[in-house]
C-alpha cells in the first residue's frame, strides 16, 4: 500500500512513490486524500522561494490539481505526463475507470477550444486560455487586449471546469502542446490544426466537482507527491535547530522557520544544491545554516534506507525575475522605497512583500537608510530587540500584540526585513 494523507506537489514525486507499490511483481494498492485547502497550504510554504520557482511551483502543483480533479483513466494521463502513451481507454484498476462518470459530445467544443488557442498565439497558459473564453475579464486579459476579441465569452455557455477538461483531452490527444519548461504556455500543432480541418468525434469526461462534497477530504485514487513529513526526522531537526540557535544566539525562526524544516523531512536534502530547494532556503541561508542540517539528515537516511524523492526540484530555471532585479539595484542605489514602488506599478504592501521574498530566499539587503527616514531610531531598535531577544516566531501579528499600538505594521516589517538580513542571511 501507498496511502497520501495529503495533496503531492508534484506528479514526479508520485510517479517514484508509489512505484513503491507492488514490487516483485505483488499487487499494489494507492490511495489519496485530496482537499483543496492542502494546495492554498503548499501555495504558502511556496511564499519564501525566489518568485521565477514560485512560479514553477506553483504550476506542478496546478498540474497534480487537474490530476486529482480529472475524470479520465489516471493510467492514462499519468503517463502522457511523462511523455507515454497509453492506448487503452479503459485500464480497469483506477477509480475513474471502475467508476467512470457520464461522458459528453466536446468535438465543436474541442475545435473551438483549438481555433481560439490559434488565434491568441503560444505566450499563455491554459488558465488564461480558459478565461477568455468564459467571458473572465481579468486585469491581464484587459491587458493583452483579448476582452475585445471575438473569443472572449465565445465559450460562456460552459463554466471554466468544463473547459479545463477539454483542453486536457486536447492534450492527451496530441493536438496542444504544453512546455513545462516556460512556465506550462500552450500552443497548437500542426496535429491540432489539422482536426479544426477535418474534425472527428471526441468525447470528454467532466471532471469531479470536489467542492460540493460534504467531506473535508475526498479520496481519489492515486495523486502525485504526498508529502506527509517523517515526524521522526522532523523533531529531530528541531532539536538541531535549538543548538544552532544557541550557538549563533538567535531564535530558533532565524535558522530556518517550521515549513523549511518540514519540507527537509519530505524530501531528505542531503547536499548544500539540494539545500537551496526547501522552502524558504536561499543559497546564503544554506550556506549558512546548512551543514550541520545536511549531516543529520544524510546520516538518518543512511541509517534508515530511506529511498528519497526527487520532486520539486526546480533548478533549470534562474531567478530572472524583473522586479528582483530592479528591487535589489535600486536598494543598492539608496532609492525611496515610494520611488520603487512607483515604477513597478507596486503599491507598498506589494513592495514590502517582494523584498520579503528576496530576503527569505538568501539575498541580503541593506534597507537601513530607508528605515532612518520611515522611523526614529528608537522604534526601530525596540522592534528590533523583540526579534532578536523576545519573539518564538516571526508572526507578524505576534509582533503586533507585544509591542503595542504605537507601532505600525509597516514599521514592523521593515525591521523584521533588517533583521533577517542581518541575522538570517
């Protein structure tokens, strides 16, 4: 048996998982609880990675989603993912297909789908796509200009689950391309235009519609990586962290917060490259912090024989993003953090949480001439003194409440931001 008590980030990792089931040629049994509020949770522990594999991440993760969602042989789709095909419509072992649900005629449904992706062109994911067409007039679809096309609303009559599945058929059916690489884009080939000329019959299996189950977590045969954390190795690393801290004279949330630790126990990093791939690590913090984290680890997986699995490992894809870039220039120039904001179309909040971002994946920054001009010295050396010496967490709101009205979340957070520089980085 392979049982995930929680939603995979990846289908790499399930792939390799539940491989695990029916070795030596015995039955194998997998099984998986899906709710989509693990996902909202996984898109959170995502926060404190560089944006470009935010992005990345965060598009495996959609791809476990329409895994888990769709009503089609999982056979089938798991192994088109990889770059198989599977023949078969039936494969007689998945729960769609002991259980399949009622499928429907999607042939003009499927040319439409086809001819408005013809007509957009290849720079947009499958969400965009889906958008236009149910008539979603999103800021960035205001932007591109597709509100005003003939596609936009052409596909109203459906909601966007229902396009969603046949976009995937369109896929499984070679027609569409997709490149994981470039942020998961979309683009039809000559395959696909070759069924808007000569169109044969299709028919789409709805996808299940979990949010109208009463169940907390609905079970669904097997989705990808599941990611449930060795609760052995875990306290193990919050023992480690303690002396650390120690050691360094920090709090313990300096070193590496919980969701970095947690991620450590999924994936059993045992190198400094490995390191710089758990949530909220940077190559700074790994540098920093690393070793003795990664001694541990190693040893426990030796000692255990543990098999690890290799997902979420984005590392093909640089961090190039253009706010980066321009946030750590224009910091490094002493900017006004307004005159910053302003040129990249941020408000502050939006600032504030790129730097955040910046700061938690290593980089360090020096934002103390900017903090001088925003507070006296004295507030800024109070919030300072209660990170280093009183605060358990880096909680925002916990910081609110110690310190008392007097103090902005603004004024918070800027100096949370110095002192991660400072101390974590």
């Amino acid at each position: 048996y392979v049982i995930h008590y929680d939603i995979p980030k990846s289908l790499e990792g399930y792939y390799q998982e539940t491989g695990r089931a029916g070795r030596d040629g015995g039955e194998g049994h997998c099984l998986t609880f899906y709710s989509y509020k693990d996902i909202q949770k996984l898109e959170k522990f995502m926060q404190g990675k560089p944006v470009a594999e935010q992005e990345i991440g965060k598009l495996l993760l959609q791809e476990t989603v329409s895994y888990a969602e769709s009503s089609m042989c999982r056979r089938r789709t798991l192994l088109h993912y990889f770059g198989e095909e599977y023949t078969e419509e039936n494969c007689g072992n998945c729960d769609n297909c002991r259980h399949p649900r009622p499928k429907v005629d999607a042939k003009a449904a499927l040319k439409l789908v086809l001819e408005a992706l013809r007509d957009i062109g290849d720079k947009f994911k499958s969400d965009y796509l889906i958008n236009v067409l149910v008539g979603k007039n999103t800021a960035l679809i205001k932007s591109y200009g597709h509100n005003t096309s003939k596609w936009f609303g052409a596909g109203a009559g459906h909601d966007g689950r229902f396009w969603g599945a046949v976009l995937r058929q369109a896929l499984i059916l070679g027609l569409v391309d997709k490149n994981i690489e470039n942020y998961g884009l979309i683009a039809i080939n000559r395959r696909g235009e070759n069924f808007i000329a000569m169109p044969f019959p299709v028919t789409v299996t709805l996808d299940h519609d979990y949010d109208e189950e009463e169940a907390e977590a609905v079970a669904v045969a097997p989705v990808g990586r599941g990611g449930a954390a060795d609760e052995e190795l875990f306290s193990m690393l919050k023992d480690l962290r303690k002396k650390v801290a120690k050691k360094h004279g920090l709090p313990p949330f300096v070193i590496f917060q919980d969701p970095s630790l947690e991620d450590m126990s999924v994936q059993y990093p045992v190198t400094l490259e490995e390191m710089q791939n758990i949530t909220g690590v940077g190559a700074g913090k790994a540098r920093k912090f690393g070793d003795e984290f990664l001694k541990l680890i190693k040893a426990y997986v030796e000692e255990k024989e543990i098999i690890r699995p290799q997902d979420m490992i984005v590392k093909s894809v640089a961090n190039k993003s253009g706010n980066k870039i321009f946030i750590i220039q224009s910091i490094d120039r002493k900017m006004d953090f307004e005159d910053i904001a302003r040129a990249r179309d941020l408000d502050f909040d939006e600032l504030l949480s790129e730097i955040e971002a910046i700061v938690n994946s290593g980089t360090r920054l020096d934002i103390s001439y900017y903090i001088r001009s925003f507070m006296d010295d004295e507030k800024a050396d109070d919030i300072y003194l209660y990170f280093k010496e009183d605060a358990e967490s880096d909680s925002l709101d916990a910081a609110l409440e110690e310190l008392g009205a007097d103090y902005t979340e603004e004024e918070i957070r800027l100096v949370r931001i110095k002192f991660m520089c400072e101390q974590g980085n």
